[in-house]
C-alpha cells in the first residue's frame, strides 16, 4: 500500500474554482488497483462500517467539546454512505463530476465549544463570502490516472483572509492537523480496500 503526502497537485481541478487562494492545506494519495471508476464508485458507497474504527474514535474526539455543551454533530449511521452523511450534516456540495467530488465549509472552528459554522446552501454562497471573522474550508475528492496507475487523492484548504482570524486558526490547526490527517489517510485506505474488493472475480 503507497499512502503519500503530495507536495503539488495538478492544476484544473474543481477545487481551483472555488479556493484558488489559501492559507492552509494538506494533501494525500494513495495508489488503488481498480479503474478510475470503479474506485469513485466505492468513494461514493463506502459506508462508516467500512471505515476504520479509528476514524469514529478521532471524530469523537474533535467534537468531545460540542459533546460536553450539548451541540455534538450529527451520529453517523452504519450503512448510509459516508460522503452522503458529511453533506447531510455540516458540510454544503460544491461540485460532482465524474472523477472529483468537492465539498464546502464556513465557520469559526476554534471556538470548539460553541455554535461556529454557516450554514452555506449555494456554490455562489460559498465563493462570495465575505465575512473575514470567518474561515472557509473547501475539500475534495479526486480520481486520476498517473502513469497508469489509479491515484485517489483528497486536498483540504483553508482561506482565513484577516490576520487575527488566521492566528485564531492557526492555534486550532495545530491540534486537530495530525488527527484530521489521520481521517483523511484512513478514509482512503478504506475506499482502496472497497475498491479492490474481489477485484479478480
């Protein structure tokens, strides 16, 4: 299994469209032995059961301060759809084409214990947002191939345009980071696992 952090990916994604300019990211791949559509397939039916019990434990804990105050996120249900249940919940879909998904969130994510985010319902919402007391998140999730090979890959940028928001950021960045990339390198390692599933048969 190669799971890698990239230092660059390939420019016209449709992420570009909605966050060309950021002041945090993290990127990784990983290599599936599948077509390019079977593996975007498995990105869009892999359920929580399919998942890593890990990646239940350090969502937990990211929202363990919701939790004690009583505004915990939504409880995700075994055999829906993952992605299904993100967009459901918090985050707004941005664009779905045919080899990337592209997801979308604005809030103020350091105040961990309170009420934080923006509900955005529209692409024109998400891109036109104005409010610098705000950050805003946009993700992916993309399927290419590379040198014949099928590459599954998931970029998060962050955009924080005033400097006492990015500071405020900042300091969140750096606790949550290596759990949030964590989630990020199970949730593809558990779509390559879909994905090559009985490959064979």
């Amino acid at each position: 299994m190669l799971i890698g952090i990239l230092k660059e990916q390939e420019k016209n994604m449709l992420l570009d469209q909605f966050l060309p300019r950021y002041d945090f990211h993290e990127i990784h791949q990983i290599t599936v032995r599948a077509t390019t559509e079977r593996t975007f397939a498995a990105l869009k039916a892999l359920t929580p059961a399919e998942l890593s019990p890990l990646v239940g434990i350090l969502l937990s804990l990211r929202d363990l301060p919701s939790r004690i105050t009583g505004h915990a996120s939504q409880t995700l249900k075994k055999t829906e759809p993952f992605l299904d249940q993100l967009l459901k919940g918090n985050f707004t879909l941005l664009a779905d084409e045919s080899d990337e998904v592209v997801f979308g969130l604005v809030g103020q994510f350091w105040k961990l214990a309170r009420e934080r985010k923006v509900r955005i319902t529209t692409c024109d919402e998400f891109i036109n947002f104005k409010q610098t007391d705000y950050a805003r998140v946009a993700a992916n999730l993309r399927v290419q191939t590379v040198n014949g090979y099928t590459v599954l890959s998931t970029e998060t940028r962050i955009a924080a345009p005033d400097p006492q928001t990015r500071s405020k950021f900042s300091f969140y960045w750096r606790l949550i980071s290596m759990g949030s990339g964590w989630i990020r390198v199970l949730w593809l390692s558990a779509i390559k696992r879909k994905a090559e599933k009985d490959i064979s048969a």
